[in-house]
C-alpha cells in the first residue's frame, strides 16, 4: 500500500487524497444572508447529520486553499446565524455547480444559477424552491479548525423545520429512496447519483445477531469461491439450518448436482459453493447455508 504523512505532502495534494478516497459525500447546498440582507447560495460536501434528537446538521465551508480566506457562507452565519440547508437532486446539479462559481460577495447566485428563492417559514434566509428537501436551520456554534488554507471551519445547525417534496414521499408518507434521486460528491470533478441503478439493500440487523465468521464451519470459511462479502452476508444467519432441513434440500434441490459429481469430491465441493453463491445473489440465505453444509451430510 502506499503510505502518506499528509503533513509531509502539502495541502492540495492532501486535499486531493481526502477527497478521492472518502466518498460519496453528500452535498448541503446553504442558502444564507448577510447583515444587510443579501442572499448567498454555495454548495459543500463536508456534509452530513449527527444527530436525530436533537436533529443536528453540521457542515463545513472551508477557508481558500489558495487565499486563505473565508467563504462568504462562513462571513453570512457568523453574523446571521440562519442557514437553509437544501439537498441536491440530479435535476439541479447542473445549477447547483453553476452556484459554486467564486462570485464577488454581492452577488446573487439565486440569479446566477437560475433557481428559485422560496420564502423560509422560521428564518430569513430563503429556500431553493427545486430541492427535493428543504431545512431550515439555526447555527447553533461555529468552530474554526485552522487559520491557514483549507482549515474546515465547522457550522453546527439544529434543524427546525423539514420541507419534503410530495412527489417523494410513499404510502407511509416516508420519502422513497428510489424516487430523491439525489447526487453525491467524490473526487475531482467526479459525482455520483443515488439511483435505483446504483443502490442496494441490506437489512441492518437491529434486533438480530448473526452468528458471525467465528462460528462458521472451516470449509466454509476457506472457500475458493465466496467472497468476503459473501461471508459476511452468511454470518448473519441467527441459527444454522438443522439436518433434517439440509437432508431434505439436498434431495429435493441438489440432487443433480450430487449425481454430476458423484465420484469427484472436490469437484462437487466446488460446484456446491458455486450454486450457494448464486442464492446469495438471491438473498436466499437458508437456502445457500444448506447447500454449503450438504457436502458434508
């Protein structure tokens, strides 16, 4: 592996590093105003929430690594301490880049980008109208973490009010994770969209405890097949199948695979974790664990 002291590379190359290698972060477009009233609006991905009660947003506009200045959404919350914090879709992120153009402080970057400014119901800094999500915020403490070129500076924010597009929410009223479509940043000039293409389930186990790779059978273990991936999705099986359920899987499911290799042992081995493979393609866990304990019934 490539080791690096980040304190030994300089900041654009450390910032680099950061960025290309944690992600995707998701995106807190801020809406703010100064003193005498002026909008501002800037996207940044040091971004996300750390806590649902209260509900705290916390975000980070990060001093010039070339200036060492401050951002003017940093300048805005230090004096009005009221941001909107709008989520970004893949339909407005053309607009939202646009935004994060480095314009002059008075500039209007609601007019720059073409979006719309919605009046806030609590605060005074207004909305992005085409946000699948809106949250109006109170900056509830600031700390600065550098005072040189590319120090974060850390705006912490109580959310007070979630606006949600109708068009997002399911029968429950909950929103649809198919539908926000929303876009994250990663490295560079890169992006990446939370579509139904590139997101997957896995249930978190809350309330279950898996058995876990320390009680998982040896062969299984050492397969030439499964993946670490596949291993971990095994071990989150509570109980293993008994005999008689492996027994009669073996007969009803297996059998011509068992007739195939009959007089290759190693062979059906192989093609057994091969066909518990595809199950767990399938999320059919019990069905992969009694196709692997099979071999040995």
């Amino acid at each position: 592996m490539l080791s690096i002291d980040l304190s030994e590379i300089g900041v654009p190359k450390a910032h680099h590093y950061l960025l290309s290698a944690v992600g995707p972060r998701p995106i807190c477009f801020a809406s703010t105003i100064d003193e005498k009233g002026r909008p501002n609006l800037a996207p940044f991905s040091f971004f996300n929430v750390f806590s649902s009660n209260p509900p705290i947003a916390v975000f980070s506009p990060s001093r010039s690594g070339r200036t060492g200045q401050h951002k003017d959404t940093f300048n805005n919350v230090k004096k009005v301490k009221q941001v909107v914090i709008n989520l970004v879709n893949y339909k407005m992120v053309e607009q939202m880049s646009l935004a994060s153009s480095p314009y002059p402080p008075k500039t209007d970057e609601f007019i720059k980008s073409g979006l719309t400014p919605l009046k806030s119901e609590l605060i005074k800094p207004f909305r992005v109208k085409e946000a699948p999500v809106q949250m109006e915020c109170e900056v509830i403490e600031i700390k600065e973490l550098g005072q040189s070129g590319g120090a974060g500076n850390l705006v912490i924010c109580k959310i007070l009010k979630m606006h949600i597009a109708k068009e997002l929410l399911n029968n429950e009223k909950m929103i649809d994770q198919e539908k926000i479509d929303l876009v994250a940043r990663m490295g560079g000039d890169w992006y990446c969209r939370t579509d139904s293409n590139s997101m997957f389930e896995i249930k978190k186990p809350i309330s279950t405890k898996g058995i876990g790779f320390d009680e998982m059978p040896n062969e299984v273990l050492n397969s030439t097949i499964l993946s670490g991936n596949d291993l971990g999705k095994l071990g989150g099986i509570e109980a293993l199948p008994d005999e008689t359920d492996v027994n009669e899987f073996r007969l009803i499911e297996l059998s011509e695979l068992f007739l195939e290799f009959e007089d290759n042992a190693r062979a059906l081995e192989i093609a057994l974790h091969k066909k518990a493979k595809y199950f767990l393609t399938k999320n059919q866990l019990k069905a992969a664990w009694k196709t692997l304990l099979s071999f040995n019934n």
